[in-house]
C-alpha cells in the first residue's frame, strides 16, 4: 500500500504537465489545420510567413512544456543551458547564408528593381519573374522550366531587366562587299517594319574580310512576345533580302556544284506570289511563361486592390466630417466600391482544388 500511495502521490506531480502537454499538442494540431493543412492552394511565398507562425508557435509549446515539467531548479537550469548552447551553434552555422539572404531579398523589395513577370537576365539564364521570396527568387526560363536563385547571389551579380516600356531587338546578317550599301540598308529597315518594330535603325558592325556585319535593331513594346519577336525579326530579315534580290552569303561561299557569276543563291517563290513571310498568330510565350504570367496578374490584382481599399478608406473619413444631407450620395459610392473591393477580393482568392469522387 505504501509503494501505491508513494506512486499515485509522484503522478499527481505529472497530472498538471500531461494536461499541459494534451492541450499544447490539440493546439498545435488546430493551428497547423487553420494555418497550412485548410490552405494548401497557397503558393510557396504565401505560405511562409504562416510555417514561421507554425514553427515560432511549436517552440513557444516546447518552452512552456519545459517550464512546467517536474524536475529540480538545477537540472532545470542545466537542460535549459544545453538547449540555448545547440541553439547558438545552429544559430552560428547557419546565419551566415540565412540572414544575407534574408538581407538581399528586403533589399531587392526596397529598390523594387523588379517585379512578378518581368523579363530578368542572370548570368547564363533569361526568363520571366514568378516568384520573390524572402530567400529565394525564382525565374520560368524559355524552355518552361523554374530556375531558383539565392537573393545574395541577386545582389552580387549583374541583373539585366528588360523594362516594361519596351526595348529594343535586334538582330546581325552578313553580306558581301558588292552590295550596295544604301540598298541593303533600305531593305533592312523595311523588314524591321513588316516584323512589328518602331524607329527601326541599321548599324554596321564590323568590316571582316571577307564580308560585312550589319546589324538592324527596332524598339518593340509588346515585351511579352519577346521571344516570338526576336524570331518573327529575323524571318523577315530572310524574306525581305531575298524578296529584293540579295543573296545572304558572303564571298567565300562554297558549294560542291558549279555556278555561274550571274547565278544567285535564293530560294524559289512561293506559290501565290507571296513576297514576304507570314508571321505567327499564336504566341510561343503564353505556354512557355504561363506561371510569370499568373505572378504577373496577381501582382497587379493587389496593386488594384490596394488602390480600392485606400479610396474606400478615404470615403469613410469623408461621410464622418461630412453634413447629414451628402450622407446618401456618400453612402451609394461607399457600397458601390464595397462591391468592387469584395469581387477583387474573390477573384484573389485561390481556386480550392476539387475532391475526388469516392
């Protein structure tokens, strides 16, 4: 009896940290629910700030369940400096990466040198904006694939941003010694027209020997069609040279059959007449960027939203300092833009996946 009596007295010692421990660990359960689990539509950036609220929650827990455990102040003390000893370790081993990347993405958010959706170049990589992360940013490159780089490794190299103005595209072709200079000028700037281009301008680049470098270049401003613009420049560069007869090959052009001087190396005519090709309709760009665009969109929905939400905001200051007789006229433009805050608000609201049928 006497051993029962000691046992049953030592579990009462443990009845208020079990009871502690059960509704800690229902809590956690119920903030991980509420925060990550009901929310997986959430993309990554979304996301983070909740699994810090997760995880600063989880070590609040573990601390409170620290405290209360029954044992003696000093081995209290001893766990207590055991626990702060690895945290300085980990804390040491890992700051360095950590808080410079956390450091170059406030930075990168401060200069606000870019955006969702912009056009980005970084080292060997070209692509499209789809996400700013504290740590991270991540680009959708041409082939449709998600390159990820470390904001330190943003604010340590160059970044080429293509600015949402427009910018100018261009393209080389080398031609030989006996053509007319002013002819092929003219022609060049006549394909840079027919390809979309505005305030196009010819360069020459260099004077090789064996033939000459031109360059043709043209502001575009539809910066989406980047890549579509770049290749619809230089179909039309072949066709128009081709059109007004001039051959792109340079002087030490070679072929194993013979030709006469006066033959010309350019394809036949097409069936119809056709003088100059036909650019593309549909885009390449809306399938290979189909993220950046989301990013983009969305990034332009808060913009919107924000703006809603300050005219708003202003409104209800203005109906407080004003008259009883401008109450009404205040009160339909207050629930008009009520309406076009919550229709923003829905149409940010991420789509909830379907269920699957059982």
């Amino acid at each position: 009896m006497e051993i029962i009596s000691e046992f049953a007295a030592s579990l009462r010692d443990y009845v208020p940290f079990l009871f502690a421990t059960a509704l800690i660990a229902v809590g956690l359960w119920a903030a991980n629910y509420v925060l990550l689990v009901r929310r997986k539509d959430l993309g990554a950036e979304a996301q983070r700030p909740r699994q810090i609220a997760m995880l600063v929650l989880t070590a609040l827990g573990l601390f409170v369940l620290l405290l209360i455990v029954p044992m003696s102040d000093s081995t209290r003390g001893s766990v207590l400096s055991l626990i702060g000893l690895v945290l300085t370790g980990v804390i040491a081993l890992s700051s360095t990466s950590f808080v410079s990347n956390v450091m170059a993405g406030l930075m990168l958010r401060g200069i606000k040198s870019f955006g969702a959706g912009d056009f980005i170049g970084i080292g060997e990589k070209f692509g499209r904006v789809t996400e700013r992360g504290l740590l991270h940013t991540e680009i959708q490159t041409e082939d449709r694939s998600l390159t990820t780089f470390p904001n330190f490794y943003l604010v340590s190299n160059p970044v080429h941003v293509v600015r949402r103005s427009g910018t100018v595209i261009s393209t080389t072709v080398s031609l030989g010694y006996d053509l007319d200079r002013v002819h092929v000028e003219k022609l060049l700037i006549q394909a840079a027209e027919s390809a979309g281009l505005t305030d196009p301008f010819v360069r020459i680049l260099s004077l090789g020997d064996y033939s000459v470098t031109y360059q043709i270049c043209g502001h575009y401003l539809e910066i989406r069609r980047l890549f579509t613009a770049r290749s619809d420049l230089q179909k039309m560069v072949f066709d128009t040279l081709h059109a007004g007869g001039l051959e792109i090959v340079s002087p030490s052009f070679m072929n194993q059959r013979q030709l006469s001087p006066e033959s010309k190396v350019i394809p036949k005519k097409r069936r119809g007449g056709d003088e100059a090709g036909v650019l593309q309709d549909e885009a390449p760009e809306d399938l290979i960027f189909d993220k950046a665009e989301e990013a983009e969109e969305i990034e332009r929905a808060k913009a919107v939203l924000a703006g809603l939400r300050q005219d708003l905001h202003e409104l209800n200051k203005k109906r407080k300092d004003a008259e009883e007789a401008e109450h009404a006229g205040l009160d339909h433009k207050i629930t008009l833009l009520e309406a076009e805050v919550r229709d923003m608000e829905a149409t940010l609201e991420p789509a909830k996946p379907a269920e699957d049928p059982k």
